[in-house]
C-alpha cells in the first residue's frame, strides 16, 4: 500500500486518492495470517500435551 501510495504522489501531487481498497486486503490477509498462526500454535501445543501423556503413559 504505501509503494503504490507513493508511486501515485508522484504521478498526482495534488490528488492522492486513499488506498482505502489495498488496506482493508492487507488487514484481512492479516488477520488471516494471525488466525492460521493461531491454529498452527494450538495444533503444536495439543500434539506437545499428547506427547507428554503418552510418554507419561508408557514410562509407567
């Protein structure tokens, strides 16, 4: 967003249109990126708390 921003100050100083479009795209992709982080990290720590049990399990 902010290339694009600049690249269209250079072509129109004076009429710089808001980027309204490509911030709202980059706060979703965002906010999809935060949610798979999310569920990635959730995923690992269950695996982790599985792990543990099982090791737990078969020690004794």
């Amino acid at each position: 967003c902010a290339f694009s921003f600049k690249k269209k100050n250079k072509e129109k100083k004076h009429t710089a249109p808001p980027c309204l479009h490509e911030t709202l795209a980059s706060g979703v992709s965002l906010f999809i990126c935060s949610l798979f982080a999310y569920l990635g990290f959730s995923f690992f720590f269950f695996c982790f708390k599985l792990f543990i049990i099982i090791f737990s399990l078969n020690s004794s």
